[in-house]
C-alpha cells in the first residue's frame, strides 16, 4: 500500500508529488496519459505571472505572488529555462487607463513588489514596436515566462530520483474507500493508498464524484495560440497584456522562452474535455486582437498553432481542500490561470493539508532537490562542444537542424527518470520538432532512435497518445503484396 497516490501528472500533480518526495512516504503519481504534462499544462500562455490580478483574499491571490517569488530557485535546482522579463498591460484611451491604475491598486493589496504606472514615453522607450496609440502601461518586473512542460516533466523526474514512482498510461475508473484508506480501480489494476491527491485537471470533477457527491463541477474552456519564428522573437521585450474592459481581457504578445513569439489565447467555453483542435476562425480572432498591441507581426513566420483547455471551476476559485465526505481525500482542483504561477505554493499549501490531517511528516534523510544537469549542446561554447563530442560521440550528430538537437541530447532525454517515450515527448524535452519544419526533418530519425533505445519496433512509436500511429508498415513489403496480388489476378482471369 502506498501513503499517498497523486492522481494526475500535470503541473500541480508534478509539484505535489515532489513536494512529497521530501518526506519519507511512499508515493505514487498516476496518470490516464502516455507522458508528463500532456493535458492543460503543456498548451497554455507559459507565463509566470506577477500576481496584480488576482483578487486579494482568495487563494488565487494568496498563491500566486508566493509562488511566483519561488520561481527562480525552483527552477535554478532542477535546471529548467525561466526567464523574469517583466509584463506590461497597456492602455490606449482613458477607460483602459482606469483598469490599468485599478489593477495597480489591486497588485499593492497582494503585495506585489516594483509595480509602476508607465507614460506614453516610457511605454515607448522599452517597447518600441507597441502602436503609437497606446497612452500608458501598467508595468510588473517580476513577472517572468517557462516552459510550463519542461518544468513538469523536471519535477516529475526530481521527485523519481527521491523515490515516488510514476505511472501512466492508468486511468482511473473507480475509487472505493475503506478502512485501511482507498482503492483506486484503473485499467492497469488497483492502487491502493491511505490518502488521495486529487490533481486530474478538467476531470477532478468527475474524479471527486468517486468519493462523494457533486460538490464542485469543473467546466473546459479552450484557448488557440500562434507561434511565430525565432526570427521575430524579438518584436517585443516582455509579456505584453491589453487592459481588460466589458469586452474581454484581450490577448497577449509575449516572447517564449526558448526564443518564439506568442500570441493568444483566445477563451471559448465548450463541453469537451477532449476538444482541443484549433480553427480558422479563431485563430484569425487572435490574430486581429494583437493587431491592439502591435501591428509589426509578421504573420507569415507562423510555425504552428495549438489550441489548449483551462480548467475554470464553478466556486470562482482554486478548490484546494480535504472532502467534507471523503477523510484523506484532497482535491487541488479548478487550477486555472494563475495556476501555473501559483504552483510551487500550491504544492506547499496541499501538503501541509495532509501534515494537518496525519500529524508533522518525517523529512526524508538525504533528499537531493537537484536533478543532473542537462546537456544542451546548442547552448555550449565551441571548446565544450569539443569535449563533449570527444567524451560521446553522438553529442556530434545533429538529428534536428532547425534547434539543432543532437542525438546524444535525445538518448539522454529516452534514458533519465521519467523519460520520453513518445516523439511528442522527445519533441517536449529536448525540442527536436520545435523549428520552423516542425519535425519534417528529424521525426524519422527521432522514431529510429526511441525504436533503438527502448528495443521495440519502429511500428509501435507512436506521435503522443497510443492512438496516434505514424507507421503500419514497412513501404517496400506493402509494393511486394500489391504486386502479388496483381499476379494471381491475372493467373485468375
């Protein structure tokens, strides 16, 4: 029996689960999925917001603020890219300029540190390529840009290294309760453990329905992006908000990261928690309202769009609490924008429900909070490439030309705890696919090299999910059968 099972592996389930990993327990994190992060938390805005927005005593605005100031050392020990470049939320008449000083004023009760009202001046002296119309900004230094899947997928295999072990491809079926704590019934058998993190994102709903009655439902609204080249990654500096009115809160600009342009989302409410295609009209929507902000993208240099549910609760606010009908069972649920931002404090503020359920947890002698660092060749001097390449030789064949991924790059990606196992999964850690071809180069040799390493035939890797096939058979035995079977045609006829 385990002490704890966290169901789901998104963002929140992956902090909780390392959270954990600290404390002698004995843990387990599952997911219906074929990989870390493969719901809301790798299609989203990957912002690591400031915390002015959030309503001053609610949890979202409790967390956020806390959870953002987190950032810079979670990510420096797992060695994931975080950037703090600062947002601005731009007016461009008087109205707006009354949302922006009331979202200051909102940021000063969070206490959000070294917020300023911009003039127009400003505004343009550290965004030259916003639109001339734009009277003032609200801007918000702390606010910083991750890769939300990165970040993820390092927590799950931190928390791997600290002993939790990690299960997908289980979805969950049915819980039963009993005196001993839970089994939960998946399609990868029982899992039985005494207390219950419930993390399942659009589907905590339907998760908390196991235990109990309908307490809180969860609905899905989706939300299509774009993003543009590296090539004009630099059009703007920081992340860019358009001020909310009666109309809507806008789309943002935004660089990425590892060095894209981000535009969107937009927000459409739908019933499918599954819906996650993206449309021509929408994204036209997206593209239109950027034009508020700045009318210098390049459109063209679109390299892909994607589409991505946020989990919106019925209460208004994060669900982070022990079931009233279930003792042991929690839900962290309902994590929607400012999720991502608020989630080292999250973790910490759902673990210390269970501390306040089972008594002070025992620190786990020799926790590492380090991950081995990763090898980003890309990122080396000439003189470490050079050594690297001399140390392992397949750290010098370039697999993807367009981020220039090396196969030993992928091989190590396949190889650590909680490794890909999926050419999105690769596509995700190590970002061969990610370029302007979008894997058209490297896909087939990302599939030989998961067919190699994992010893299973070429056949059975699959994009993402189990239903994405890319190959049933091999071309030249396929031409050998038709042909065949033209032969005896004719013998027939």
């Amino acid at each position: 029996m385990y002490d704890v099972a966290v169901i789901g592996a998104g963002i929140i389930g992956t902090f909780i689960t390392r959270e954990l990993s600290k404390f002698d327990l004995k843990t387990i994190m599952i997911d219906k999925e074929t990989d870390i992060a493969n719901g809301t938390t790798k299609a989203n805005s990957a912002i690591v917001h400031a915390g002015y927005d959030a309503k001053p005593n609610t949890l979202k605005g409790k967390l956020n603020a806390k959870g953002n100031a987190m950032y810079g050392d979670i990510c420096e020990e797992l060695d994931v890219h975080f950037k703090r470049i600062g947002s601005f939320v731009i007016a461009t008449n008087e109205e707006e300029m009354e949302s922006v000083k009331a979202l200051y004023e909102r940021g000063c009760k969070n206490n959000i540190p070294d917020m300023k009202i911009l003039s127009q001046e400003e505004v343009r002296e550290m965004e030259p390529n916003l639109n001339e119309d734009i009277i003032g900004a609200l801007y918000a230094p702390t606010a910083g840009i991750v890769s939300p899947w990165e970040l993820a997928v390092a927590l799950a295999e931190n928390a791997a290294d600290n002993g939790a072990k990690i299960q997908l491809e289980t979805e969950v079926i049915s819980i039963d309760k009993n005196e001993d704590g839970y089994v939960i019934h998946t399609n990868n058998g029982e899992i039985k453990a005494k207390y219950i993190f419930n993390c399942a994102g659009v589907y905590a709903d339907k998760i908390n329905e196991m235990v109990g009655s309908k307490t809180f439902t969860i609905h899905p609204r989706r939300g299509q992006y774009n993003i543009l080249d590296k090539s004009v990654g630099e059009i703007v500096n920081h992340v860019i908000f358009q001020a909310p009115t009666k109309l809507g809160k806008g789309v943002l600009v935004a660089p990425t990261v590892h060095g894209n342009l981000l535009i969107g989302p937009d927000a459409e409410d739908i019933d499918d928690k599954e819906n996650t295609a993206t449309t021509s009209e929408r994204i036209e929507f997206i593209r239109e309202k950027s034009r508020k902000t700045t009318n210098k993208v390049p459109f063209n240099t679109t390299i892909t769009s994607f589409a991505g549910l946020r989990a919106v609760p019925s209460t208004g606010d994060f669900i982070i609490e022990e079931s009233k009908e279930a003792k042991g069972f929690i839900n962290v649920a309902g994590i929607e924008s400012p999720g991502l931002s608020a989630a080292p404090a999250i973790a910490e503020y759902a673990v210390d429900i269970l501390k306040g359920i089972i008594g002070e947890l025992k620190e786990k002698e020799g926790f590492n909070p380090r991950r081995r660092p990763v090898i980003r060749f890309m990122e080396l001097s000439d003189e470490e490439k050079a050594e690297i390449i001399k140390k392992d030789p397949r750290y010098g064949r370039i697999i993807c030309r367009c981020e220039n991924i090396t196969e030993g790059e992928i091989v190590d990606a396949i190889h650590r705890n909680a490794g890909g196992r999926t050419v999105d999964g690769i596509k995700r850690r190590v970002r061969p696919g990610m370029g302007r071809c979008q894997g058209g180069f490297c896909g087939p040799r990302v599939m030989e090299i998961l067919a190699r390493e994992l010893k299973m035939d070429i056949k059975d890797v699959v994009k993402d999910s189990k239903a994405s096939y890319i190959l049933t058979e091999e071309t030249k035995q396929n031409n050998q059968k038709v042909v065949e079977e033209n032969i005896e045609a004719d013998k027939v006829s």
